[in-house]
C-alpha cells in the first residue's frame, strides 16, 4: 500500500507535536512538581536550622532550586503552551504575544473580529506554530518595533493577518534561509488544509495571511 | 534590583564608554529584583527603545549568560558562531548588533549586572577596548552599590 507523501508528512509532523506536548506535560507535571516538593521540603528544613552558615547555605540552594523550578515551568510552556489546549487558539496568541512583547520589545496589536469559533486541536497548533514563526521571522528580520496580528472569523473560515511596517524583503530575491522557513510555514498550512500567502517588498513591510477552512 | 532607567551617573558611563572605545552600542542590563530575569536600564548608541521592554531569561542570551556564568563573554560575528539560537539574543536582534563583548558586575560578591558594547558589524574587541570595558564596569559597580545604598544622586 502506498500512501500520499502529504499524508506522510502530516502523520510525521502531528507525530512530532504529539511527543513534544507528552515532553512539556511531563516536565510540568512531573519534574516540575518533584522540584517543587524539594523545595518546600528545603523550606522547611531551612526554618528548624540555628546554625546561621548552615541556614545561610540552605537558602542559598532553596534559591537555586526556585530558579530552576521556573526554568523548567517556562521550558515546558515554550515547547507547549498549555493555553492552548486548556483555551484555545486566540488566548494561547494573547498569551503568547505578551511573552513575545516581553523578550523582544516589540509591541503587537491583537485584533479579533467576528465570533471565535470552535478549532480542531491538530488545526490550533498548526496555526499557532506558524503564527509562532512568522513573530520570529519579525524579531529576526524586520528591524521593527510594533507589529499588528488580525484574527478574522468567518462563517466558513479562519483568517490570522500578520502585519509589520519593517524593512520588508524583495520576495523575487534568492536567499535561501529564508526561503527555506516561508516554504516549511505554507507547506504546514497546506498539509492542514489551508493557505499562506506573503506579500512583501523592501521597506514596505510585510504582510502574511493564514486561512484554514473552518468545519 | 531597583530602576536605573533614571540614574543620570550610570547613562553617563555607558556613553562616555562607547565612545572611548569607538562602539556603536553600550548597555547595562541588571537582575531584576523580585525574578532572576534580567532587564535592560541603560543604552547609549541605540536606534530604538526596544531594550526598555526586554527580560531576558537568567541564563539565556548574552546578558542572561554572562550573569549565570559570571565570565566575560564575546560575539564575533552574530548570528553565526553563537550558543543556541538568534532568537535567544533579543538585544543583539533589537539593535541590529552582529559583534558584542560583555561582562558581569558583581555586587555583594554575587553577579546581578551585565555591561555590554556591540557593534553593527563583524568585529573583534581587542584587549584595550576590553580592558576600558572592564574599567567601566567596576567603576559602574561602586557608583549603583552608591546609589543602592542611598549615597548617590539619582532616581531609584
């Protein structure tokens, strides 16, 4: 039996998803609640001790361990955003998009139109994880300090339109790199079903649409 | 650590830096007070106020780096030849830099600060230029230990 080389590849990646979720589960809720448990343990060694040296030291490691505890809380929300299974697309955008803000410095309009409607899980990381990108691609590339993200809900589909008034690039232009990215983002939306057009030229920034067929 | 977005002696520092040593950007970043993340307080040379708003993660990045490890740390010819990924540097992305040098400030026998100059092109920092870095930050070191201390003029 000979199957699709699209069914393949989206049988590969929702595989690839999959384990990346068990691993950021298993992180958060496993390693992360052992080192939690460590650490009130610690705490309250750390109040029954008198010898100042020994307390001082046991703070210090109590210390450590928060630090890695929080380490391993973002570690797990970046490979898998609980919001979005938890909530949804849209808040696990919201969601994302303040973290975003936060370590780029780049500020991004969320705008909602329509109704929110119901995203099958496969159909949200896709979305999310291409949306994900093309916010990188902005960090990376755009030489920009704001950008505008539109969700558009409609009858009979979803469209995310991410904006950014950057330096652009000349779409004709070879730069493989960047090709290479662009091709993976419109190959993931095809394989679930949707589309992905770019419009950029330089200095006039750029401008990608996301539509995925709602069922 | 408190604010320093403010304190006029520290601004003066970072400029008088960059331009010793002929840099496009200088830096300071410190570990915020109540998280181990790191923020940006200080930037002379900048194109935007992009570092105003970064926190960079204990541990991540150049600033987050240097203050985990508490060593030096040199990018010659960013994004190529770096620990991890481009998106794990936001100052060097926010300002454009391909070409950073960065040391830790230590208060309190703990590093808790960054100083950090860069260069818009592929550029190796020689040890002059490093050694004036290096002056800066001890002089930046005592001046914020005044001004956490309440001895020094500025805003906290």
């Amino acid at each position: 039996m000979v199957m699709p080389v699209s069914e393949i590849s989206s049988y590969i990646i929702h595989t690839q998803e999959e384990e990346i979720k068990r691993i950021a589960l298993e992180l958060h809720e496993g390693v992360g609640q052992n080192l939690y448990s460590l650490f009130t343990g610690l705490q309250f060694i750390e109040g029954g001790i008198e010898n100042p040296v020994m307390k001082s030291a046991l703070k210090d490691m109590t210390a450590v361990l928060a630090k890695t505890i929080q380490e391993v809380r973002l570690l797990s929300v970046e490979l898998h955003p609980p919001a979005l299974s938890a909530f949804g697309l849209f808040a696990a955008t919201k969601s994302y998009i303040k973290l975003y803000t936060n370590t780029f410095g780049i500020e991004v309009e969320l705008i909602t139109i329509g109704k929110e409607r119901l995203v099958s899980e496969k159909e949200n990381i896709v979305l999310f994880r291409v949306f994900q990108e093309a916010l990188a691609n902005i960090a990376k590339h755009a030489d920009t300090s704001c950008a505008t993200v539109t969700f558009r809900w409609e009858e009979t589909f979803l469209a995310i339109e991410i904006a950014d008034e950057g330096v652009g690039f000349d779409s004709n232009e070879e730069n493989s790199r960047n090709n290479l990215g662009l091709a993976v983002m419109k190959e993931r939306m095809h394989l679930a079903g949707g589309t992905f057009t770019i419009q950029s030229q330089r200095e006039q920034g750029t401008y990608i649409k996301l539509t995925l067929p709602l069922r | 650590m408190r604010n320093l977005r403010n304190f006029q002696p520290a601004a003066d520092a970072c400029a008088k830096l960059r331009i010793e040593i002929g840099s496009d950007f200088a830096g300071l970043a410190i570990q915020n007070e109540n998280t181990p993340d790191v923020s940006w307080h200080q930037a002379a040379g900048n194109r935007n106020d992009k570092y105003k708003k970064i926190n960079v993660r204990f541990g991540k990045g150049i600033a987050g780096r240097v203050i985990s490890t508490g060593r030096p740390m040199s990018v010659v010819h960013f994004p190529n030849d770096i620990l991890g990924k481009a998106l794990d540097y936001p100052i060097m992305l926010a300002e454009n830099l391909q070409s950073a040098y960065a040391v830790p400030l230590v208060f309190n026998q703990v590093q808790r600060g960054v100083l950090l100059v860069g260069n818009r092109q592929e550029h190796i920092f020689t040890e002059e230029a490093k050694e004036a870095v290096a002056r800066t930050a001890a002089e930046l070191q005592e001046l914020i230990d005044r001004f956490y201390r309440g001895e020094a003029d500025g805003e906290a």
